[in-house]
C-alpha cells in the first residue's frame, strides 16, 4: 500500500519537473532526471518486496 502511493507520488513530481514553463526552461531535465531515478529505485525496490 505505501509502495503504491509513493510511486504514484514521484509520478506526478516526475510530471511536475517537466520544463514546460518559460522560466524553467533553462533548468534543462535535470530535476525530472532526479526524480525520475528515484522512481526507477523505487520500483525496483518494490520489484525485489523490500518496501
């Protein structure tokens, strides 16, 4: 249950992080990059049930 809302959690940070507003284009990928590789250490995690 705690695995499930913290993936979808990082999902929606994931989507928040896209540079998709004027002043954050010049950040590049860099936050949605980090948020994106919790998310994969996450689900792997949950792959081998230590969460």
């Amino acid at each position: 249950m705690l695995g499930t809302i913290l993936i979808i959690i990082l999902i929606l940070a994931l989507l928040g992080a896209l540079p998709s507003w004027g002043h954050s284009r010049s950040w590049g990928y860099y936050p949605s990059g980090g948020i994106g590789l919790v998310l994969i250490i996450v689900i792997i995690l949950l792959l081998m049930r230590v969460i």
